[in-house]
C-alpha cells in the first residue's frame, strides 16, 4: 500500500511539474508577444516613416547574375513619409557598369583589384565607394598605379558573389581579389530583379527565381517607381510639409501595390494570435524572433535557416562550389573580408546567429581561405563608431566609414601581397 502511494504522488508532482512549466513558457511567451505587438505593430494605412522611390530602376534583369547596372545610368532616388518629402538624391552608374568613380587606366595600371560585395560597397557618396578609397591609399602607400574595379551588387549576398566573381575574374586577369561581405550577406540567398507591367504601372521587383515576368505572389517591390517626380520638385518639397498632386499620387500608387502585400515594410510586425510559430523560442534559439518570416518574399530573400532542408553549409550548393573553383582556376590571390557594421563595432565583436556562424565557419573551409575580420584591426575599440555609420536608422557606411574600411584592408593587402609600405591605421 505504501509503494503505490509513493508512485502515485510521484506521478502527481510529474504532472505538477509539467502543467507548471508549460504555464511558465505560455506566460513568457505571451508576455514577449505583447512586447513585440508593441515594438513591432501592424503596419498602419498611412505612408511608412521612409519609402523610396525612383524616376526610372536603377536594375536590370539578368538571368546569370540576377540584375545588372546600366551602364551610365542616372537615376534620381527620393524619400517621402506620412509628412511628406524627406529628401533627395542622384545616383549614376560608370561606365564599366558598376558604382563608383573611374580613375585611371585599368589596363595600364601596375596592381589591378577586382572587389566583390554587397551594398556596403556600392553604396557611394559624391560619386565615392570604399573601393575608390582604397585605390587612392594604395597608390598613395606603394607610389606606384593602381585600379579598384568594384563589383559591388546591392542586395548580393556571398552565393551571387562568387558567382560573379567566376564570371569576371576569368574576364579581367587581375592580380587580386577580395571578397568584401556584411554579416547580413551570410544567409542571403539568389536574388533577380526585373521591371514589369502590373495594370498600367512600371514596378520593379524582386524575386527567387530567374524569371524576367515572376508571379506577383511570389515577388516583392523594390522600389517604388515613380517618373513624373524631379530632382527639382524635391529640393522645393523636402522638409516643408507640403502636399501636393505628386504626393497623392505616389501614396495611391503605395496602397495600391499594398493590396498584392508587396509593400516592403519598415519592419516585421508581430501577431500575438498567431499558433504557427514561436516568437520566444525563435529569439533564443537564432537569435531573431521573426526567423520564420525570413522564408516568405521579400527585398532580400533567405536561405532555409532551420528545419529539415536548412542550409548551414555553403559547399552544399553545387553552383557555389564551381564558382570557387572557377575563381581558383585563374591562379589569382583572393582575399575575403567581413566588414563589420554599426552595431558590430558598438559590441566589439561580430553579432552572428547560430545559422550565420556555421555558414561563416563553411565559408572558410570551402575556399580554403581565413576570412579577414576587421574588428580584430580595430582594437582597441574605436572610441566614436556613431561616426561610422550614414544615418541613425541607416547603417550602411558613412564617409568616414569607408575611409576606415579602404585603410584596414589597404594595410592587409600590403602585407598578405608583400607588397612594400609604410602605412598605418590608427583606430
């Protein structure tokens, strides 16, 4: 009689335990639910704080390397939000097709750099990237010729790279190559942008799948395209308040493609009735609690992070792995890079997720190359990296920014080459 009423208040206080626990981890993750609600609401019917546009894309579609940059195309970039325009400004492709100045002459120059990367290196300011900086600090360094050709493609992450990187290695012979990526950039998967007609209006869209016409469902804006708008209508608009029949058109034109649930939004809203997901357990375990979303459309698509298919190793795609071997092939020394970003430099070290951290871990193995980290260049701590990034909401790099990029990796590139100089970085 004793024995079973030991087991029975075993099993009791089992039970307990349980309904315990899990009212524990519905409580907390109701609770974390709330507080995302709160952070992260439903995106409302007025305009976002910031929207893009553009008068004309500033892409093409291209079935090898998702899209492609005119060459010498002009196109003027706006912001407007629920107050109106926010500002201005003009971008202009050279005419190798890439961002960036042209200086000098590629084929004459004695050191000649190819960069690949993501929008931290297209990104220009008065018609300068990190790699124009970087060919001026070599040159200033070696005395001697140089030419930065920046393959830098906004929205690439490392698949796309090296996929372009085959391509134009084997085409340009030069005598390096560096890979330049952001954290972000791990997890990207393919990417092709295309313009389209969709009911009498231009979009141009993003999508998975080398598809020049894709399923809207499947697609997502990137920009919103707007061509009446100028540069002049702009400067007279930006700050004042004002409305006008440009403004209510665009704002038309947003609901409009709101309705295909196309709109890219500031950021990812949290639905505290939703029973498919776990926001808690996804924050904890990747790191991010909008995990799950990553797998639907958007400006740039993920690779599967968790769950059967996941994709945790870079030498598991098939395309990757010839275009390592393709850029091997050329017998030309490359270099990969990871550029810290805001955030990274306030926290000193690199902000990576599980998924990020075995991916970055198989970058190394598959190229057989040691990724650079330039944090590691940057120690002490910088004292001011609030003056490394563009904006408080952007974190892309400022002027000052790339300047700090083009010397930490002019230094490593001197030393890696053997190459002879005399330069010095001072965090």
């Amino acid at each position: 009689m004793k024995t079973r009423v030991t087991l029975r208040s075993v099993s009791l206080n089992a039970v307990l335990i349980v309904i315990s626990t899990l009212a524990i981890l519905i409580f907390a993750e109701s609770a974390y639910r709330v507080r995302l609600a709160a952070l992260h609401p439903e995106p409302s019917d007025q305009l976002p704080a910031v929207l893009g546009l553009q008068d004309q894309s500033f892409w093409e579609f291209d079935r090898e390397f998702g899209f492609v940059y005119p060459p010498n195309r002009a196109v003027s970039m706006f912001w407007v939000g629920p107050n109106g325009v926010i500002g201005c400004d003009s971008l202009k492709v050279n005419a190798y097709g890439n961002m960036g100045r042209i200086k000098g002459n590629y084929a004459s120059a004695s050191l000649k750099i190819l960069v690949f990367g993501d929008s931290f290196s297209a990104i220009s300011f008065n018609g300068m990237t990190w790699p124009d900086y970087l060919q001026d600090r070599l040159e200033e360094q070696l005395k001697r010729s140089v030419h930065v050709v920046n393959f830098g493609r906004d929205g690439y992450g490392i698949l796309q790279m090296f996929d372009l990187a085959k391509a134009k290695v084997s085409e340009w012979h030069p005598d390096a190559v560096i890979f330049a990526f952001s954290t972000d950039d791990l997890t990207r998967a393919r990417i092709w942008r295309t313009v389209v007609e969709v009911d009498g209006m231009t979009r141009v869209l993003v999508t998975k799948t080398p598809d020049p016409q894709p399923e809207i469902r499947n697609s997502a804006d990137v920009y919103l395209l707007y061509p009446p708008a100028t540069v002049e209508w702009c400067k007279a608009m930006a700050g004042t308040g004002r409305r006008d029949h440009h403004l209510e058109r665009i704002e038309q034109i947003y609901h409009r493609i709101r309705l295909d649930h196309l709109s890219p939004p500031a950021a990812f809203h949290a639905n505290i009735y939703a029973l498919d997901r776990s926001y808690l357990y996804h924050r904890i375990r990747f790191g991010n609690p909008f995990i799950p979303l990553f797998l639907s459309p958007s400006q740039n698509p993920r690779l599967q992070c968790c769950g059967p298919g996941s994709f945790a190793d870079f030498s598991d795609d098939e395309k990757f792995r010839a275009a390592v071997t393709g850029v091997e092939a050329q017998l030309v020394p490359f270099f990969i890079v990871h550029l810290p970003f805001y955030p990274e430099y306030v926290a000193n070290r690199y902000l990576l997720n599980n998924q990020e951290f075995y991916l970055r871990e198989s970058l190394e193995r598959a190229t057989k190359r040691p990724i650079i980290s330039l944090l590691d260049k940057a120690s002490p701590p910088l004292k001011d990296p609030e003056r490394l990034r563009n904006t408080k909401v952007d974190f892309h790099p400022s002027p000052e920014g790339q300047k700090l990029y083009a010397e930490q990796i002019a230094k490593q590139l001197i030393q890696k080459l053997n190459l002879r100089s005399a330069l010095s970085v001072a965090p």
